[in-house]
C-alpha cells in the first residue's frame, strides 16, 4: 500500500486571540452589545473594540497536519487542525485553492478537515451571522493565514508521499475526562447504559504509519475530550491540552529539532467530545467550593455563575501539562504495540445535505422532521467549563418573558412551526429565521466518510456528545458489515469537521435542555437524522454505489457581503528617544533552573506579522567553542511564553518569558524578539522588521 507522508506548517494570527473564546463563555455579553447599539440605531460595534479587551499572546504555535493515503488508484486526506473548529468557509477556501492547484484530485469527497477544538485559537473565519458577530465579524487576515496553512500542510505532504505501512491499535485513556452533562446522559435507556462502564468514551485509537522499513515516520490518534484545559481568563493563543500531546510526541521523535521542525507528525484528533470535560476535579461552587454537580449547575450562593470544574492541576497550565501528558503517553504506549494492520482499499462518500429539512423514520409507523436551527435558554448559560456569565442557568425548559420580550423585539418572534418543532427547547436565538445581513446559521450541512481497508473515519459536523457518538458509530459499522464486502471494521469519528453546527446530543439528552442539548440546533431528531444520512454514505461505500446525490452546494457569499467589525490597526507608536525592540525592563544577570527569566521590548502589533515571520522569540544559548549562538526554544516551545501589551497612544510592550526547565544545560543565554511596526511613510501604511535582544545572562542548576 502507498501511502501519506505529512507536513505541517506554521501560522499564527495576532490580535484575535481573544475572540474565539467568545464563542463560548462570552456570546452573550457581545451579543447585549448587539441589543444595545441597535437601541441607539446603530449597528457599530467599535465600542466592544476596545483597546482594553483586546488582549495578546502566544503560549504554544498552532499547527496543521496533514496526512495523505493511497491506495495507488484512490487517495484520500485527513487534516488535524489546531482550530476551535473548521467553518463552512474556511473547507471551502480551502477546496478552491486545491482545485487550482490540483484539478480534481482532491475534492470535497476525499478531504476531511478536522478541528481539535483548542478554544484558544483564532476567530474571524465564518460566513454565517451569528459566528461572524462572536468573532467581530469575518477577518480576511485570519482566515488567509489559516488557509494557506491547510494547504501548505496538504502540499508538504503530496510532495512528500512515499511507500509505507499503517498498523492500528486502541486502548483505554481512563483518567483524563469526566462528563460534564451527567444528568442528561442519565436519561439515556439504561439498557443502553448498561452497555458501557462510562459515561464517557475512554478509547484512544492510534495509527503508527511506518516506512518500508519499519521505522516509524507518523502518527495519528483520536481521543473524546474537550481541549479547555486553559480557561477563559487565558489570552495567549495555545493549541492546548491535545496540541501538548502532540507537541510531546513530536519533541520525543524529533530530538534535537525545535517544534515543528522536525520530520516525524503525530496529530491527536477530536473525537466524540461533546460533553466530555478534562477539567476533572469536577464543578465546584468558586465561592464556596462545594460541589454543583446538579441539574442545573447552579450554586446556593451567587447561582449557576459560580460553578465551575477545574483540575487536575492547580492552575490552567498545569493542568493542560497533566492531561496532554497522560494522553500522550498512553498513545506512545498504544503507537508502539500497534500490530494490526491496516490494509485494503480506499473508498469514500460524501454529500451536503439541507439539514433543515430532513425526513426521519421514527418506527414503523411515524416520522419525524429536523428543524431550521435555533438555540435554547440553556446556550446562554454555557458550561461548567466556560459559564455564560448572564446567570442564565442549564436544564431550563422554560424561556423567560424578559429575554423573551427582547427576543421578540429585536430579533424577531420565532413561527410557531419552529417553537413546535424545536419543544421541549425554549427559543433563546431564533437563528434558522434569521436572515440579516446573513443567514444566522447553515441549513447546507457535510456529511462524509472515507475508509481506508477496515478503518472508516466517519467526519461529523460538529460536537457529538458521547452516546450520540456510540449510536452513530455502531450504526456504521453495522451498515458497512452488512452488505458481504467488508468486516471487522473499526469506526472512528472524527469531531469538528467541515462545518460547524454546534453540538448533537441524543433525543433523550436533548429533553433534559443542557447546554448540549439547548445547541442542538436541528431540534431534538437532529441525531437520527445524522444516523440516517451517515447510513446512506456507509452503504454507498459498502455497495460500491457510485451515484450518491451530490446534494445542494453550500453558499459562498462574496467578501462584500461579509462584514468585519475590526478595522486595521494604526500605525505603531513607540517611547520618545527608543526604538522598536529596544529593552525596557532587562533580564537579571543570572537565573537558577526552575525559574522565570523575563524581558520587556518596545514592541509594534505583531497583527503585522501574521505571514511574515516564523518565530516571535528565541532563546539562544552560547557555545563557547564554535563561538555561536544556538537556537534552544522558540515561540512554539511549552516553556516560552510571549505577552503583548497594548497602551492606549497605540504604543505596545512585548513580554517574554521564559519558564527554565530543570533540564537546561548551565551556560550564558540571551532571549531575542522578532516583529514588525507599522509606520506611515507619505500617509502610506508601510510595515518593516525589527528585532531586539536581551542582556546575556547566566543560567546555574
Ligand atoms: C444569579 O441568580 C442566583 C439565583 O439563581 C442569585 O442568587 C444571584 O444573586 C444571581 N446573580 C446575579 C449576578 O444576578
Ligand atoms: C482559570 O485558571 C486560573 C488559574 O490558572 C484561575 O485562577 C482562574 O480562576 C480560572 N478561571 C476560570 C473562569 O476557570
Ligand atoms: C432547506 O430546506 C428548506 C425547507 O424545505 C427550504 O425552505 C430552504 O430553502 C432550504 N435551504 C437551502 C439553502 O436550500
Ligand atoms: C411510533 O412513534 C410514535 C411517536 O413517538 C408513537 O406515538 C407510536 O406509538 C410509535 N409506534 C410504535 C409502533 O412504536
Ligand atoms: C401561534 O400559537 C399561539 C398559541 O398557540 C397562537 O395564539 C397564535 O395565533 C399562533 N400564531 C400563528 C401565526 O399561528
Ligand atoms: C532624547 O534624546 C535627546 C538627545 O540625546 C535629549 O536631549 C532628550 O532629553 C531625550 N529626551 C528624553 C525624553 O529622554
Ligand atoms: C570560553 O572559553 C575560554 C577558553 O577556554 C574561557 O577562557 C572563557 O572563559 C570561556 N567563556 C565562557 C563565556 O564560558
Ligand atoms: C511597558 O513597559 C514599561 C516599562 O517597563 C512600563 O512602564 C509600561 O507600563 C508598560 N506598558 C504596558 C502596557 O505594559
């Protein structure tokens, strides 16, 4: 069998760091922004543009790996993004420019694009209303960058592409996630529960790809849990726990390079993660650290906005540190006893579907519609790992005449089709009917698989909790069985593909109005439906059928249609008599491992070297005998971190950290920063590098 190999790519996207978390603990706040500019007629948002709540950094690089397999007549490719999530807009950039480069070889029925689900990753890639609000609208810098990292990812790889071998094994990662929703799993059959011995799914499955030879050359894995390991307090872009993992086993295999420099890939995917939670002390009250493991996770003292799960460690870096490690290491365990093979061919399936109008068998005797999409009261309430902040609280199955009035007033009173069809949800956000200036959300909906030999990776749209995962999955593989070709399929799905719609939760979760459930935005047959549709593909594959309908093509509005509500940052300013890089807070002359050498530049918007630059820091340790500077850590290492700091004259400091592991060598060191300012030269915006260095200093055990 031919097959993959993998590349991947830098990219980075200053200044909107900030905004992806919005779409999770923070949409609401913008959202009453929202309400109250109209009340002034005015559809502006610069007053949420403020200076002050646009905050800065870069803890760990973000990275796309891409995996290329053939069976020398049909190929297909799967990326693993560090994205909250793939958009509509961002598959579809990312097909046209494939297209051109390619013709037909890859196309919307062979490429999967996966996000990990870091939430401290970029906004400003989507084209439906509601998302391009929560990410101060559609940002053409973003979205380039990320695309072009996609794609470079894809080139390296094609361009790398060399005979091998791929094994598949699974085992059992019991400690790094707990369900966040377990009353509404709860409700789940207990017959079907009795099935499990968790109320998460616990498998990590891994590939080990190998050369002719044998030698390891890639991995990839997937695993169910939320990468919310950094909270919402976390400003500094970070590919978070799932990143670290990755970051590990590339560090591991790769001795000797910087990340991501080296050769050897190892990606670790998202999965059926919806309401799988790494914070695994549990939901706590913060003022009174009792437990609020309820129905509504909602405290005695202050309400549903005190409650909130943290853990293992003690704070968010440590415990990002602790469940990427313990999943890394179980997929090393796992990578190197892998002995099955993977063989066969390649098949794949995929159609776009208007999952706002699909028909469902309920039994013999009823059926069932999907819904134009909408989200419930307990959205606003976000989760244990991210609260909403407006003391909305879950498992609400009642709406509120207040919001209600607003709702109604400013956005439109729901039809009573949809408040119908979406009960026993309450209508917070009437989105499916919301059509100004754009559609508020998809109605043209990927659905998608591609098998390789006994492996089928199923590609769904969004957040699978994990029983909808489990019937989605088991639903497959009996379809793919059960035609004669094909047997002992493993099924593995594949989370925040293609497009995003939220999440999906079972028909019996979806009663109990979590925040799962209140963002099932099809109604409560949403995962029926995808069971249906995905069947159709599996049989599509197993029979061999080859005229599965297209389905109607998704939309692309153009870029006129598309609003921002972020304008270009002005020129950069700096201190009288300074340059940009120059030292305003110096390093100490010596430092002892365990400890945090920092150092303060005068600094330009680093939204000026989105795709200029590849580092913004180093930290070089000199060698006495060749007498040169040596590159240790950049800005994707886990022990540097970079902080920006804007002031309100448009001045702006760099910080940077470097937190000493134990394992540094003794010797002279310097720390270096990398950027661009921006400058006007005739009223012409003109953007130029500078750099700065540190003081040398001495680093002792
Ligand atoms: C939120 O609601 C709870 C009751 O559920 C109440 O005790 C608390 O004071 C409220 N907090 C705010 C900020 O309104
Ligand atoms: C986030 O983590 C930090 C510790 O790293 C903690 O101080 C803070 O309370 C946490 N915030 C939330 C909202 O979980
Ligand atoms: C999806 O289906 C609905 C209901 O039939 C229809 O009104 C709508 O126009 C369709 N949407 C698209 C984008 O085709
Ligand atoms: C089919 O489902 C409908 C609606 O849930 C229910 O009323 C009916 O009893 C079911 N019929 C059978 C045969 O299970
Ligand atoms: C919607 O339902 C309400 C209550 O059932 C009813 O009063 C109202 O007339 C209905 N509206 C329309 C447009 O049918
Ligand atoms: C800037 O440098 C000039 C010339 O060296 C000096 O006269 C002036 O006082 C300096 N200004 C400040 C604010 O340090
Ligand atoms: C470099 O090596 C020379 C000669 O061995 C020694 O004298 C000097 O102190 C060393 N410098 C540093 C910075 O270690
Ligand atoms: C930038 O650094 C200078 C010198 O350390 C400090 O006075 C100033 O407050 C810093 N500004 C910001 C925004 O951190």
């Amino acid at each position: 069998m031919r097959q993959q190999e993998s590349g991947h790519k830098l990219w980075f996207v200053p200044e909107f760091f900030f905004t992806i978390m919005l779409i999770y603990s923070h949409l609401w706040h913008l959202l009453l922004c929202l309400l109250v500019a109209l009340e002034r007629s005015s559809y502006s948002l610069m007053g949420y543009a403020n200076p002050n709540q646009v905050a800065g950094g870069l803890h760990m690089r973000l990275f796309s790996r891409a995996f290329i397999v053939s069976d020398g007549s049909k190929r297909v490719v799967f990326v693993s993004v560090d994205i909250g999530m793939v958009s509509q807009r961002l598959r579809l950039e990312v097909l046209n420019k494939l297209q051109m480069k390619y013709g037909h070889l890859y196309s919307q029925d062979n490429v999967v694009l996966s996000g990990t689900h870091t939430h401290s990753g970029p906004a400003g890639y989507f084209q439906y209303t509601l998302f391009m609000l929560t990410s101060k609208g559609y940002l053409k810098e973003s979205i380039t960058a990320i695309v072009n990292g996609i794609v470079e990812s894809i080139d390296r790889a094609h361009d790398n592409m060399k005979e091998g071998r791929i094994f598949i094994n699974k085992g059992r990662e019991e400690t790094s996630s707990l369900n966040r929703s377990p009353h509404a799993y709860l409700n789940n059959p207990a017959e079907e529960r009795k099935r499990y011995t968790s109320n998460t799914d616990k498998d990590l499955i891994v590939l080990r790809f190998t050369d002719m030879d044998g030698d390891g050359i890639a991995a990839l894995s997937w695993f169910a849990v939320h990468p919310v390991s950094m909270n919402n307090t976390n400003l500094m872009i970070s590919s978070d726990n799932m990143g670290y993992a990755s970051y590990l086993f590339e560090e591991e295999k790769n001795t000797g390079s910087l990340p991501g420099e080296g050769p050897f890939v190892a990606a670790f995917s998202s999965s059926n993660l919806g309401d799988a939670s790494p914070n695994t002390k549990g939901p706590h009250c913060i003022n009174t650290g009792e437990s609020c493991d309820s129905l509504d996770s909602s405290c005695p003292v202050g309400g549903p906005n005190m409650c909130m799960a943290m853990g293992p460690g003690l704070d968010m870096f440590e415990s990002t540190k602790i469940i990427g490690e313990n999943i890394y290491k179980k997929a090393k365990e796992i990578y190197r006893t892998a002995k099955h093979e993977v063989s066969g061919p390649i098949h794949f399936a995929h159609q776009w579907v208007n999952m706002t109008d699909v028909t469902v068998q309920v039994n013999s005797t009823h059926t069932a519609k999907t819904c134009k999409p909408a989200l419930g009261y307990s959205f606003a309430a976000g989760t244990i790992d991210g609260v909403g902040g407006l003391n909305f609280s879950q498992g609400s199955l009642e709406g509120d005449p207040f919001w209600d009035g607003i709702r109604d007033a400013l956005l439109g009173v729901p039809s009573n089709e949809t408040k119908d069809c979406h009960s026993p949800k309450p209508i917070l956000l009437n989105t499916g009917e919301m059509n100004q200036p754009l559609p508020w959300h998809p109605a043209i909906v990927d659905v998608q698989i591609i098998t390789i030999g006994s492996l089928a990776v199923v590609a769904v749209p969004g957040e699978f909790t994990t029983m909808s995962g489990r019937r989605l999955r088991e639903a497959v593989k009996k379809e793919l069985e059960s035609n004669g070709n094909m047997e002992h399929m493993e099924v593995v799905l594949a989370g925040l593909c293609n497009i995003y719609t939220h999440y999906i939760s079972t028909y019996e979760e979806y009663q109990v109005q979590r925040y799962e459930g209140a963002s099932t935005i099809y109604g409560p047959h949403t995962l029926s439906a995808y069971i249906q549709l995905f069947r159709g593909l599996a049989r599509a594959i197993a029979t061999v059928i080859n005229h599965l309908p297209k389905g109607p093509q998704p939309p692309f509005f153009s870029d006129k249609q598309l609003f921002t509500l972020m304008f270009s940052n002005q020129p950069d300013k700096k201190p009288t008599n300074t340059s940009f890089g120059d030292v305003l807070m110096q390093v100490r002359p010596s430092y002892r491992v365990g400890e945090v050498a920092d150092v303060t530049f005068v600094s330009g918007n680093p939204r000026n070297s989105v795709t200029r630059m590849k580092t913004f820091l180093t930290i070089e340790k000199y060698d006495n005998a060749t007498d040169k500077w040596e590159v240790v850590h950049n800005d994707a290492s886990w022990e540097t971190r970079f902080h920006w700091k804007k002031e309100k004259v448009g001045r702006s400091n760099a910080t940077i950290e470097w937190h000493i592991p134990h394992s540094t060598l003794p010797g002279i060191y310097k720390i270096r920063h990398f950027g661009h300012y921006k400058e006007l030269v005739a009223l012409k915006p003109v953007v130029k590098p500078y750099e700065g260095s540190s003081d040398i200093f001495k680093v002792d055990k």
